[in-house]
C-alpha cells in the first residue's frame, strides 16, 4: 500500500495576507458609506418632518430643548 500524500497548501505570506485585510477592509469602508448613503435616503422618504430626519436627537438640542 502507498501512503497518501496531503495535498500541499500555499501559505500566505505576512505582506499578502495584509494586502488581503486591506482589502477586505477597504470593501467594508464601501458597503457602510453604501449603506448609510441608502439609510439617509429611505428617511428622506418617509415624509418625516423636519427634524427627525437622519442624525436628529444627537449633538446639541435644537429649540424645543432651550427652555
């Protein structure tokens, strides 16, 4: 009987893999501002009042909040 040999797997080396996760990364940066950019405009299309559109409730309060 002959003994099998493993198939031989290619190893990565430090510079590929960081060019790989700077990818990846790169990629995900992409899908967020994507999927902020579509977020921002499904609220534009609510119809919702001024003021409740994105980014409202954070930072400063506006006028209702002055007294």
């Amino acid at each position: 009987m002959s003994e099998r040999k493993r198939p031989q797997v290619r190893r990565e080396t430090a510079a590929e893999q960081q060019a790989r996760e700077e990818r990846l990364a790169q990629q995900l940066r992409a899908n967020l501002r994507k999927r902020k950019r579509q977020q921002r405009g499904r609220q534009a299309d609510d119809g919702a009042p001024d003021g409740t559109a994105a980014g409202a409730g954070q930072g400063k309060p506006g006028p209702e909040g002055s007294d």
